[in-house]
C-alpha cells in the first residue's frame, strides 16, 4: 500500500513576529529534499509521509527541528543566534566572550585553517587575519621558516617574531613544527590592549594556539591527503646555442672595447673557437662538441634538478570519554617530497590529551606531545655555487655525467667560473637537519568558590636537533677533498603559572572578572660542532668524523636567559554595554643592567555596545555594533639582540711566544650596565559592525604603534679599542589601517555563498636613530649595501644606484667623461660631481608592502563544496641580485635569455641591458634600481572542491562524516615580478624580505583528499 504525498505549508519569521525570507526547510537526514521562504516567509513543500522532520534553518538564528506528527500547517518562530557573539575566546590566561572584547583579536577556526590541505600552520593561518602578514619565502618542503609580522616591525636589532603560546605555555620550536590538525583553533592578539598582559613578551603580537581535547562519546577520525607538486614557473635561461653565441658575440665586442689590445693579438689565444676544436675531439672522455663544432647535449638544468614532488598527510585521532573524564590521542606522519631532487621534510607527531574532574572543586589535564621532523634541505650555501643557482647558471652545453661516468663541472670548458652541476649536488652533498620535540604541560584547576577559581600550569619543551651535513670528493662545492660535519643543538624551555580568576555579578548590571598572577620562564641552549676534511673514503659520509685527515677545531656555545613576571587584568561590564579593561603586567628580564632588569607594562580599553542602547535594541537592521579604543605599553627584551650584552664579553686570541703559540683572553667587547627594554606604545580605535542578524559582519581597526629606546650599536670613540657599545637609541613607528568584511550572499536549501575579505594598510617610519641620526645599514650586504636604516624612512629601505639605462652612440662623448663607452650602464649623476659613486646612491623602494589581503570565497551546492581562495600584495619592491651573476656578466657562467635577446646593439639601444662582452675583459655589475623590481601579486592560493556524502549513506556504513575533496595549491600567479616567486627571500636578516639570490622555486599543488569520522 503506498501512502499519499502530503502537502506541507507554513510561515517562518524571527523572534520579533517579521518574515524570513529566503529560510530553508529540508527534511532531516536528506538534505536534497526542501525549499526555500519566500519574500513573505512563507512556503510549501511536498513529503511523502506527514511523519517525517524538518530542519528549519537562517542565518543568523538558531535552526530547529520539528516532528510533523500529522500537522500539515506550521507557523515557525526562529530566535536570534548569539552564538557568533557569545563564542569563547582565548586571550591570555583565560577566556572572554567574543561580544566582551575591547581589545583587537582575529580568530582562526580549526575548519578554517585545514580546509586548506596543508603541511604546516603558517600554511594555514596565511591571508586568514588582517594584520597578520605571513610570508612563506620558499618552496622548501616545510615551507622554511616563515616571516610573520603583526602590524609591521617595531624593532631593529631585538626581534620582529610574534610570541608563540600553546595551551597557555610559550612555544619555542617555530610554529611550524606544531601537526595544523591538531589545532582547535587559533586567536591573534594585535593591540596593546590585549597583549599586555604579556607584558615584554607581546611587543611584536600574540598568536595563542589552543588544541583538540576530548569530548564526551568515543570518536575516531582520519584525515588524510595526497598531492603532486612541480614547480610553478620556470625562468628563460639560455640553451646551448644561445650560450655559444653570447660567447662569440662578446668575443667579436672585444675589439671595441680594447681596439689596441685586438690589433697587437691580446686576445688570439681566447678565440672561442680553439677550446671548442679542443673538446671536440673524438679520443676526449669529456667530449662537447662534434665536428662540426655543434654541441653534443642541451641539457635544461630546471627540468634535470627538479621533479614531481609527492605529499603525504595522514592525521589520525581517537576521542572519548565521560562527564568526569575525556582523553584524546592524535597521530600525524607528513612525507613531503621538494621539487629539487633529494630533498624532502618527514614528520611524525603523537599528542595525548587526558582531563580529569577529579572533584567538584578539583580539575586536572595534561598533555604531552612528541614530535620527530627530519629534512634534507639540499644545501644553505645563500650566494654560493648551491643548487638553485647551479639550476641557472650551469651551462646547457654540460651533461649531467660524460661517458666515463664523472660529472660534468662548470670549469671542465674553460675561462669558467669553477662550479658543479646541480644534479651532482643533489646526489653527492647532503645537508640534513633531524629534530625531535619533546613537550608537555599539565594543569591544575581549584574551584576555591562559585566566583574564584585558582589555576597552575607547569610547562616544558625539550628539543634535541642534529645536523649533519657531507660532501663527496666528487663535487667541489666545499672544496674537492671531502667534507664532513655535525652540528647539534639542544634547548630546554620550563614554564610555571600559578594564577587567580575572580568573576562575579556585582549587580543586576555589572559584571566584573579579574585576573592575577604570577608567570616565571627559563630557558637554556647548549650548541655543540665538529667538521673535518680530507676524508680517507667517501663511504664514510659523517658516520666517522675520526678519518677525516684534517679536523677543523670543535665549537661550542651556551645561553641560558629567565624572567618572572607579575600580572593582573580586570574586566568590568555594564548592562552589556559599557565595558572596560585595565592590564598591568611587570616583567624582570636576566638580559639587562642590574637597575634595569625590570619593567612595567599597563594597558587600559573601552568599548561600547551601541546596539545594546534602547534606541538600537529592537532595530531589524544591526545585530552588533561596538566601538572600541585602546591604549597600552609592551616591552621588547631583544632575544635577537642577545642574553648577556649588558655585560662586557671576553674574547680570546692568540699570540706566538719563543715559537709556542699562546691562547690568552681579554675583553672583547663593552657591556652596558644601563641598557634598558625597549618600549612599544600603541593606540588602536576599533569599529565591530553585524547586520541582519549577523548576515553581513564588518570589523575596522585604525592604530599606531610607536616604539622607543630601541636596542642599537652606538659607536664609541676608537681610542677605547672598541667601535660601539650596546644602547637604548632610536624610534620607530607603524600606523595602519585593517579592514575585514564577511558576508553570507546567498542561503537557500541547495545553495550558500559566502565571502571572506582583508585588506591591511601599513605605514612604517624610522623616526630616530640616535643623538646624530646616521645611517645604518643592516645587510644583507652584497656587491655593497643593499638596504639602509634612514631617519623618516621604513626600516630596511632598498640603496642603490639610480640605473637610467644604457650609454646610446650619440652619448658618446658624454660617456667618455666617465670612462665608459655606447653600450655600457648607465647611472644618474645625482649630486652632479662628474663621478658615479656610493655617493649616488638613493633610496629604490621597500619590502613592506603598502597592502595586502585575501578574497575568500565559499560555496555549497547541495553536498558539494567548493573554496576559491586569492591572495594580494601591492607598494613593496624585491630586490633581484641573481640579475648579478646571471646577466650582468655573460661568460663565466650561464645566463638569463634576455642578457643576449635586449641586450644593446647598435640596432637596440634603448635598452637598460649593456652590450655583450667578456667578463674577463670588463663588466659592471652594482645595487642598482634595475635590480629592485615591483613585488606586488594577485596569487590562486587555494581552490578546493568536495563533496559530502549524505547521512543516509554514512550511518549505513557506522559512519558519522564522509567527505572527498581534490584540491589545487598556488594554481596562478600574476606579477610583474622575473622570479620565480614575489613573496621570497634568501637570507637570514631582520630586514631581508624581498632581498632575493636565488632562492628554491615554489610549487603548483594538486591534491586528493578524505575526511573520515566514524
């Protein structure tokens, strides 16, 4: 017997009686079976029982199910959801309600970080927070280490690096090293405001790190993906003809350039010609070319160095418990492959969680978490013969190996510059790094009464790393007799809070919460080295550092710094309206003077909640509106200044007496008993805005952060034996503006669309630098300096030459005043002296971009999802020094194609490249405005595509989640930038963002993934 379909109609409105428009009701557990309110907020669906329940759904309210029972007509009232408001947010030893916060802190959700499919968190946490620029410089498989800044730099010389918090304990071992899954989720803390309570730990922001605990029930989950990467983009490089014939073109040049050098013969012996017959003969091991003088190979080093680099992801974790006690364990293992050959990062990690309410009054948890991360990294030789610059500059006229089996080496074709090729490098020199992490914390929580709690929390990070690194006598990157190293590292880092929570109703509108405490932090390295050369055999590689016939003398070092720090916050709300924090936190810090160790750092903020007045209360349209303003002070006690440079350091040397040499020990450099924190004030006015019940959210921060008595270098007059003296001198300021949009488009039953965008603006100044302002110059340096710190400038402003293009045939004379002929570089003059000099050097551009922000966009169709996610910078400049070695000269290695296709010629000379000749001969090559390139970029950062299977279908398998998702990672780019990527850099530096020598190429992802739960 079949029943009848059974018409059901309805009206759905909100909790003040007025229609929902566009509210969807489906049946549960079938998704694919409802419609949509109409403009009055009525509707009609037909089922084929009238026992079944629906799901009745807005945004903005509380969804409901309802049993028909037989009814046929419904009338359905929907209550506001304050979930978004009322959500929990993590700021600093303790919680506060999002709807509570005077203070400015983006939030990142578990689902928001891994719907990206990612290896590492500042994947995840790239473009999800404004104000929060996460630079991931390389393609390195880990992504390297990331460059994060919270509204831009506030030190020169003491650190930029965010502090690092996970479950309440600082973390020390980078942010990368934490498995994204297990992740809860993230909050960013990014005024003063909210991170004094951090005190001299918070200058430069607070990224706070909750992870997964377990939860009532059992549950078992595993997430896991593949993917397949190459690299993104190649660079023109020269093949084998176009090389011969930018040889023989500079050699024809010659005679130009040194016409009587020509004419008496100077140059007959470098005729391009001799060598290539020479290595064209038959009987030659390492042969080149054929008879014909035509080249034997045209190999393409990018495509030979590289590969198709497979990922895998595996994350499983198991979840239970009672009322009285949870647990968790979460399982990761990571196989990254790089796309340069013999490079890769394996993970494995293992986390416990265990909660235990053991009385009324009395929780306890701990967790502890084990991580194992081992990389090959190719080699770190930044501005050496490594593997990205081998990729480039390695002639294609080369094989990767001849017929006897050696490799093939740059200097095997001569005039070179000596060199290996980089397929030999990835096979014959590893550079290792193996880390093993070991962390945990546990707590212990007193309920003393209803309104006073008493937490203590005791923390450690182990962490043991070993590098050790080998080069064969095969290569000669590290000198052609072997090479052998072992560096280790190992740190201990301990933690212990003990704090008071005091929250109580004063009144029927007051609420006040105060915490207070205490917080005390050790931390201690030890480093240890040994290298040898002139191995016996190449199968020992570093297992036996003893066979090396000459060992270099061993290395260690030792650091150890403490702080103790007290601190109190207080909240105070008024009739959800009005509130109010005050935070004070003091600091004593081991690095400084013995009248300056400690320090103080208060903070004060307001807000208030315009849309809880009675004027708004009742209104249809904004369901938030706060103002907030904030003011407070943090510290910044220069980790990378160093421990100990109040105090006078010994140095060692060595003197030859009677033929016996004598280590002695003297001061080797001045302390400064006086040297003090530097200090950070910051005032942020910000804007929270939600309309139609949260439909549309809208959040806008404006700031300034001034930062003094910074820690510099001042000189000291040279009749003390010492150039300079640690000081508390100089200023430096960021204003911005941040601006975060999210909207829900579209929310109908098969259909939802919603928009994610950020944009930040950030203005930087260097407003003092001491009592007479110099510059500094804070390196990289290469070729001369490459960037200056100047007074009314942002910190590491580009320095160089102003290139005004080349020399043309009718500047000919004008040329010849400074030594230089048509077709050489041409520089501008600036201060009209007739020569060019470091005195011509200007300011060429920065690497803080003016903006930069995300678009996000999500969408659903029934049980498919899909993600499109771009990224944007734009004002910030990359300095290319590969354009040094790869185009300024032309026969000593490899070069771009364009240093031979717009190089000057008589029939090009408006060109900014000069005519082709031997380097031998001549060439000039300076920091220079050609080398500093636009750096703005549109990226695909992510674009995602899934699909859910319904619940019909997971519970018959005893599933609870089934979801299957192909992905792809960095799928365009636009640039005007040559590089392989904008958002690079190759050094180590404070202020070396965008300074680039060949860097590792990043990658296009694809990837296939799963989500399981059951």
């Amino acid at each position: 017997m079949h029943l009848a379909p059974v018409t059901v109609e309805g009206t759905v409105t909100d909790d003040k009686g007025s229609p929902l428009p566009g509210a969807t009701i489906v049946v549960k557990g079938n998704s694919g079976v409802g419609v949509s309110a109409d403009v009055n907020g009525k509707f009609s669906l037909t089922l084929p029982t009238s026992n079944e329940t629906l799901v009745i759904s807005s945004v903005g309210f509380v969804a409901q199910e309802i049993s028909l029972a037989g009814r046929t007509t419904l009338n359905i009232k929907l209550v506001t959801d304050t979930k978004a408001l009322d959500e929990v947010v993590v700021v600093g030893y303790g919680t506060q309600r999002r709807s509570d916060l005077t203070g400015a802190v983006g939030s990142v959700s578990s689902k928001e970080l891994t719907e990206r499919p990612v290896v590492n968190v500042a994947q995840g946490l790239q473009g999800r927070v404004a104000g929060v620029n996460v630079a991931l410089n390389s393609g390195q498989p880990g992504a390297g280490d990331p460059v994060i800044r919270i509204r831009g730099y506030g030190s020169i010389n003491a650190g930029n690096n965010p502090l690092i918090v996970v479950d309440g304990v600082f973390w020390t071992s980078g942010i990368n090293s934490i498995n994204p899954n297990d992740i809860a989720n993230i909050e960013v803390l990014k005024d003063a405001s909210a991170t004094a309570i951090y005190g001299s730990q918070g200058s430069n922001g607070v990224i706070i790190i909750t992870t997964k605990r377990g939860k009532e029930g059992s549950q078992v989950s595993y997430d896991a993906f593949v993917s397949v990467s190459h690299i993104a983009r190649k660079l023109s490089v020269l093949d084998a003809k176009g090389f011969l014939a930018t040889e023989d073109l500079g050699y024809q040049n010659v005679q130009k350039y040194d016409p009587a050098g020509w004419a008496a013969g100077k140059y007959v012996n470098k005729n391009p010609m001799i060598k290539r017959r020479a290595l064209a003969d038959p009987n030659n091991p390492h042969r080149l070319f054929d008879a014909d003088l035509n080249p034997l190979y045209d190999t393409d080093w990018q495509d030979a160095t590289t590969q198709t680099g497979v990922t895998q992801n595996h994350n499983l974790s198991f979840s239970g418990g009672n009322d009285k006690l949870t647990y968790g364990l979460y399982l990761n293992y990571t196989n990254a492959q790089g796309t340069i050959l013999s490079t890769y990062q394996k993970r494995y990690n293992a986390r416990l969680v265990v909660d235990n309410q053991v009385k009324n009054w009395l929780k306890v948890g701990a967790t502890i978490n084990y991580s194992n991360i081992n990389e090959s990294i190719g080699n770190d030789f930044t501005g050496g013969n490594n593997i990205p610059r081998m990729m480039i500059e390695m002639p294609s006229i080369f094989p990767i190996k001849y017929l006897d089996g050696t490799y093939a080496k740059r200097q095997d074709y001569p005039d070179m510059e000596s060199g290996d090729n980089p397929v030999a490098i990835t096979e014959q020199d590893q550079e290792l790094r193996s880390r093993q992490i070991l962390s945990g914390n546990g707590y212990a929580s007193f309920t003393i009464s209803p309104s006073l709690n008493f937490r203590s929390v005791l923390g450690t990070t182990i962490e043991s790393r070993n590098d050790p690194s080998f080069a064969s006598t095969l290569i000669q990157l590290r000198g052609q007799q072997g090479y052998a190293s072992i560096n280790t590292f190992n740190s201990t880092a301990l933690q212990w809070q003990n704090y008071l929570t005091f929250n109580k109703q004063l009144s029927e509108n007051g609420t006040l919460n105060v915490v207070a405490g205490v917080d005390a932090r050790r931390f201690s390295r030890l480093l240890n080295g040994a290298s040898t050369t002139l191995l016996v055999d190449n199968a020992y590689n570093y297992y036996n550092l003893g066979v090396g016939s000459t060992p270099n003398p061993p290395s260690s070092d030792y650091t150890a710094d403490q702080f103790f720090s007290l601190f109190a916050r207080a909240n105070y709300n008024y009739k959800n309206r009005y509130l109010l924090t005050g935070t004070i936190r003091r600091d004593g810090s081991s690095r400084f003077g013995v009248n300056s160790k400690s320090a103080v750092f208060p903070s004060a903020a307001v807000a208030w909640r315009i849309s809880e007045e009675d004027f708004l209360k009742d209104n249809s349209i904004f369901s938030d509106l706060k103002l907030r303003f904030g003011y407070g002070r943090t510290g910044n006690s220069g980790p990378d200044f160093g421990n100990y440079v109040s105090q006078s350091f010994l140095g060692t040397s060595s003197y030859v007496f009677n033929g016996n040499r004598t280590n002695g020990v003297a001061i080797g450099s001045l302390g400064n008993p006086l040297l003090q924190w530097e200090t950070a004030d910051q005032f942020d006015l910000g804007l929270n805005v939600g309309v139609l019940q949260n439909r549309i959210t809208f959040e806008a921060d404006i700031y300034q952060r001034t930062t003094n008595n910074l820690l510099l270098y001042a000189p000291v007059p040279r009749s003390s034996g010492y150039g300079n003296i640690p000081s508390n001198i100089g200023s430096v300021r960021n204003r911005g503006l941040e601006l975060a949009l999210n909207t829900a488009n579209v929310q109908t039953t098969d259909f939802t669309w919603s928009t994610t965008f950020n944009i930040s603006f950030l203005q930087n100044r260097i407003l003092q630098l001491g009592a007479a302002g110099d510059d500094i110059f804070p390196g990289p340096n290469f070729l001369n300096e490459t960037n200056v710190l100047r007074v009314g400038q942002p910190v590491g402003s580009f320095f160089g030459l102003e290139r005004l293009g080349t020399w043309s045939t009718a500047e000919a004379d004008q040329a010849l005043k400074l030594n230089r002929f048509p077709g050489d570089l041409k520089f501008k003059d600036q201060n009209g002296d007739g020569q060019i000099n470091d005195q011509d050097r200007v300011l060429l551009g920065k690497n803080i971009p003016t903006g930069y922000g995300s678009f996000i966009n999500n969408f659903r169709y029934k049980n498919f999802d899909l993600l499109v996610d771009l990224q944007f910078t734009y004002g910030n400049s990359v300095m290319n020094l590969t354009e040094h070695s790869a185009q300024d000269r032309t026969d000593q290695a490899n070069s771009y194609t364009r240093a031979l296709t717009e190089a000057w010629t008589p029939e090009n000379q408006n060109t900014s490249i000069a005519q082709v000749r031997p380097s031998y001969l001549s060439y000039d090559s300076r920091i220079d405005s050609y080398k500093v390139e636009d750096g703005s970029f549109i990226r695909g950062r992510n674009a995602s595509f899934g699909y859910n299977f319904s619940n019909d279908l997971t519970k018959r398998y005893g599933l609870t989640r089934l979801r299957v998702y192909v992905a792809a990672q960095n799928y365009f780019l636009i640039t005007k930038y040559f590089g392989y990527d904008p958002e690079t850099s190759t050094f180590n530096n404070a202020f070396s963002q965008g300074i680039q020598f060949f860097d590792y190429p990043k990658a296009r992802t694809f990837t296939a993934g799963l989500n399981l739960s059951f």
